[in-house]
C-alpha cells in the first residue's frame, strides 16, 4: 500500500508525462497549464486508494485516475468562465491567459479526453465505470447550476443547499471512490459501500470548508479567511443565520448583505458576530458529524482489511478533531 | 427499409418524446428548446440508414442516433457563443434567450446526455462505438479551433482548409455511419469502409457547400447567397483564388476583403467576379467529383446488397449532378 504523498507523487508524474500531441496546439496547451497548475489531487488519490482497499493493482487505475483529474480540471475550466474568476491556484485563469472561446472548446475537448481514459478499464467493468462517470458528470453540472441559480435567489433552504453541495461536491469524490474500487476487485455492493462513504465524507468536506472560510487559521486555511463573506455566499452557515435571526439580526444581516460599500474587515467582523450570537458554527459542526459518522458507519460495513481501511478512517476521523 | 423521410420522422418523434426531469430546470430546458428547432437531422438519419444498410434492426440504433444529434447540437450550442451567433435557424440561440453560463453548462450536460446514450449500446460493440465517438468528438473541437485560428491568419493552404473541414464537419458524418453500421451487424472491416464514405462525402459536401454559398440558387439554397463573401470566410474557393490570383486580381480582392464599409451587394458581385475570372468554381468542382469518386469507391467494395446501397448512392451521386 501507498501513502498518500507516494500516490500524488505518481499522479503528478503521470500528468507531468503526458504530452498531447494532437493539434491545433492551441486547444491542447491550456489542458497542459491547467492541470500542471497542481493541488493536492485529492480525486485521482481517491480513486487509487479505493483500488489498493480492494488489493488491487493500482497501475490498472492510473487511466481512470488521471480521466477524473482531467474531468475535474475541466469543470474548473468552465466554472472560471462563469464566474469570471481571474485567478486559479494563483496563476491566471485559461479564459484570461488565452480567451474565452479557447476555454470553452479547450474544455470540451478535455472532457473527451477524460472520457478516452475512463474507456481504458476492462471490459468486465466498462459498462459500469461509464455509468458511474456519466452520472458523476451530469451531477455536477446540476451542481453547479443548482449554485449559480442560489446566487439571484432570496431563500435558499438547508435541504436545497445540502443537495447542491451533494451534486457538486459529494458525487464526484464518491464516484471516483466507486470506481476506483470496481478497478481494483470490488463486487458492486462493496464499491457500492464506498460510494456511500465518498458521498458523505463529501459533504463533510464541504461543511468543513463552509466553517473554515470563518473561523479558519488564516495560516492553514488555503484561501482569504471571510471570502464567503465578502462574496455573499450561501454557505450552510449563512443560510442557517437567516433561518434563525429574529426581526433584529435579520435587518443587521440585511444591511450587510449585497452592500459592496461596506468596508471588508468590518463586514467580515459584522457578520462572524452575528453568526456567533446565533451559534451557527455549532449547527454546522453538529451537521459535519453526523455526515462523518454516515461514512464511517460505511466504511465499517466494507469487507476489506481493517489495516487497508486506516487511510480512509484518518480522512474521516480528522474531521471529528476541532481547532480551537 | 426506410426511406429518409420515414427515418427523419422516427427520429423527430424520438426527440419529441424526450422528456428531461433532472433539475435544475434551467439546465435542460436549452437542450429541449436546441433539439425541438428541427433541422434535417442528417447525421442520425446516416445512423439509421447505416444500420439497415447491414440489414440491422433500426430499434436497436435510435439511441446512438438520438446520442449523435445530441452531441452535434451540443457543438452548436457552444459553437453559437463562440461566434456570437444571435439565431440558430431563425430563433434566438441559448446563450441568448438564455444567457452564456447557461449555454456553456447545459452545453456540457448535453454532451454527457450523448455519451449516455452511446453506451447503451450491445456489450459486443460498447468499447469500439466509444471509442469511435470520442474520436470523433475529438476531432470536431480540433476542426471548430482550427476554423477560429483561420480568421486571425493571413494565408491559409488548400490542405490546411481540407484538413479543417475533414475535422469539423466530415469525421462526425463518418463516425455516425461506423457506428450505425456496427449496431447494425457490420464487422470493422465493413465498418471501416463506410467511415470512409462519410469522410469522403461530408467533404464533397462541404465543397458543394462553399459552391452554392456563391452561386446557388437563392430559391433553393437555406442561407443567404454571398453571406461567406460578406463574413470574409476562408473558403475553398476564396483560398484558391488568393492562391491564383496575380498581382492585379490580388489587390482587387484585398480591397474587398475584410472592407467593412463596402456595400453588400457590391462586394459580392465584385468578388464573384474574381472568382469566375479564376475559374475557382470548376476547380472546386473537380475536388468535390473527386471526393464523391472516393466515396462510390468506398461504397463499392462495401458488402451489402445492391437494393440497400442505394439511398447512399443515391446522396452521393446527387452531388456529380450540377444546376447551370
């Protein structure tokens, strides 16, 4: 078994070496830049260790891998379009470096590309890596729809924001876990299993983000403490404040709300009270849980080596640990 | 065996039928409104004709069908942002009545909607039919950049523009064809040789295309005559002439190209005129016949019966006919 430095080590290797020789250059170079740009990998490391539960060989999951990297550099790709951003793991955007139309076709063309790796499983599987893929892909568009429409939206409900984080998160680690697990043995309940667990850890992940963006350390916590703040987003934390503040706090989170005069550390300030006196990082923690304690309960149920299973109990139990 | 008109009528009562209820709404919605604007519905129709050519059950192949027109019009759909393109026969395209996010979004779905389709097909073929349409998608993004990079050149060759329209336009009329066949019993051999015939074809068409641009009848011909010269496009028959052209003839045509103040009318005649001078139209001619040849060629040694090699003859001899 590997760690998982050793299995970000292979899969940087493994993108460091593809060349894509097709032409026109200008359509393949930003798929190099993007996924040249690093982070942590998280997919494709995923993806290998659901392999290694199983015992198996993760040389055959390499491809499938790499096509969920690709898949997801590429949603990236498009999402940057959307919401304008300039920046991306600090270097500049595709649709900034080149233009939008190469971001848009440059991004299409590596969907199909991650499609050709994913093709690259065995027979006995392919049937099933593809539907897992496909429904993967669709859920995170619907994802992220489902997010750009909260952006006009007045209301948005727990239920709807859990199911959007679902989809646009949650689906996709889920199904490289899934997958991964087929690649390397699993019979269909067990991949099944992991699954369950991908798609929880998931939307764990996402809470945690959601309360980090607050009351993270700004030394550890990889972006602009209070950018959710700053960009009004509907975060589990912010819909929770407006579900609980009564007549006063919800004219004082009004005020701060959509007002791009206010003065960023005050607004940042303002509304971490707010959030405070409401004891939404509580809810938020309580909900955290409960989605760490679904994914344990199915990692539990996989019939694999406990010793195989640690790595995924760390990814999960971590979460259980508070920095305070 | 069908005729086109009976197939154009299962395949549009196919679309009809299609009903998305995945959410959110705004991301299928486009794709509905895209796919019920109609159309001739060629390359699903050369899926059909192609399974039957091999005496194929077409209920086995309107999936894949469905899938090819749904991706060409998810190429559309992206195609018209990048163009800037206001109508899509004669309404307003999605980025449009929509706006861009969502024809970039509900593009990218639709795109996982034709894969979703093309795996439905037999275990037998499922790895061959994939990788034959991801080969093809492939190579419709490389033929749609390489059509974006001609704008911005000075001087493009007769092959670079073959190559161009190979890529966007003649690979997917092929590959429908392959696949088409293969549902329909063909073995790759078979296959193979009817992929060469859409290549070929969908490259005679392209030049039938570039010819009734100019000298089609406005009667009979879908688009407005002369809209290639207006939009200064790199035609064959523009690229033969700059090829040809002497020092004179070279300075008449620089005047009109890319002369946003010329009146319409005028610069249509003016460049036709340079064009009949050249005798570009008979040689665009003599590539078409060539590529039609290459066809009947392909077709000939196809193993089918006479009888249902027909229609196919039938749509490439169309093309040696000419209107004077």
């Amino acid at each position: 078994m590997h760690s998982i430095e050793q299995l970000q080590n292979i899969i940087n290797k493994a993108i460091a070496d593809t060349k894509y020789t097709a032409k026109p250059a200008e359509l393949y170079e930003p798929i190099s830049y993007l996924m040249k740009l690093g982070g942590k990998r998280m997919r494709p490391v995923l993806v290998l260790i659901s392999t290694e539960l199983f015992k198996g060989d993760i040389s055959k999951a390499l491809h499938a891998a790499i096509g969920i990297e690709l898949f997801h550099n590429f949603t990236l790709m498009h999402d940057d379009i959307m919401d304008k951003a300039p920046l991306r793991r600090g270097n500049p955007t595709v649709h900034v470096k080149w233009n939008e139309n190469t971001a848009i076709l440059s991004g299409d063309v590596m969907f199909v590309e991650a499609y050709k790796l994913m093709i690259m499983v065995d027979d006995s599987i392919l049937r099933q890596v593809l539907d897992i893929f496909s429904y993967t892909a669709a859920g995170v568009c619907q994802g992220q729809q489902a997010d750009m429409n909260f952006e006009t939206r007045d209301q948005v409900s727990i239920n709807e924001y859990i199911e959007m984080i679902r989809l646009k998160t949650a689906v996709l680690l889920a199904g490289s876990m899934q997958i991964g697990a087929l690649i390397g043995g699993a019979d269909k309940e067990q991949a099944a299993l992991l699954y369950e667990f991908g798609e929880n850890l998931g939307l764990a992940f996402q809470l945690q983000d959601d309360i980090l963006d607050v009351y993270g350390d700004p030394e550890k916590f990889g972006k602009q403490v209070g950018g959710d703040i700053l960009a009004d987003k509907k975060t589990y934390l912010l819909i929770k404040a407006v579900e609980l503040a009564g007549e006063e706090k919800s004219s004082e989170l009004n005020y701060w709300l959509n007002n791009s005069d206010a003065e960023p550390s005050k607004k940042i300030k303002s509304i971490t009270t707010i959030y405070n006196s409401l004891g939404v990082r509580k809810l938020a923690e309580i909900e955290m849980d409960n989605y760490v304690k679904k994914a344990l309960y199915a990692l539990d149920k996989i019939d694999a080596e406990s010793s195989r299973k640690a790595l995924l109990r760390g990814f999960a139990e971590q979460l259980l640990i508070r920095e305070h």
